[in-house]
C-alpha cells in the first residue's frame, strides 16, 4: 500500500535531464500556482496546505543517488511532465 513519509514534498518528474534552459521559468511558475492555490486553498485540519508543498527534481535526487524505489515511493505526490528533445 502507499503511504508517504514526505507528506509536504513534491516530486518533480520532467523527462529529458537534457533541457534545462526553462528550469528556472519552470521551477517560478510552479511557486505562483502554489501560491495562488494557497490563496483560495480550505485546508482541513492537520493537512499541509499548498504553501507548505516543497517541490523536488528527479534529476537532483538522481544527482545525489537518492532515486531509488524508496525514496520516490515516499513523495507526497508526483508531477510528470512529458518533455521530449
């Protein structure tokens, strides 16, 4: 059964480590939608709202050899962005 361990991160899971020159762009347009979910966000008690979601990259995860079953299992949620060269 899943039950995650990391109930106020995010995982971040874009395709190709090969295109990073929107990773910048990327990484502000999810802090806005965060924010703009907070801001209308009802949370019920004892659940993180979204201003509390942290947002993590497989590729720094995978950069520090934290990609294993584990740990990806652990992430609240995960967001997978198709993205091809």
């Amino acid at each position: 059964s899943y039950f995650p361990r990391r109930i106020n991160d995010v995982l971040v899971w874009k395709n190709s480590n090969e295109c990073r020159q929107n990773q910048d762009s990327f990484d502000d347009l999810l802090a806005k939608a965060t924010e703009r979910l907070s801001a209308t966000y009802d949370a019920l008690p004892g659940n993180p709202t979204p201003k509390d979601l942290r947002f993590f990259h497989l590729r720094d995860l995978r950069a520090r050899n934290e990609s294993d079953y584990s740990t990806l299992a652990s992430f609240r949620a995960v967001i997978i962005m198709p993205y091809e060269v």
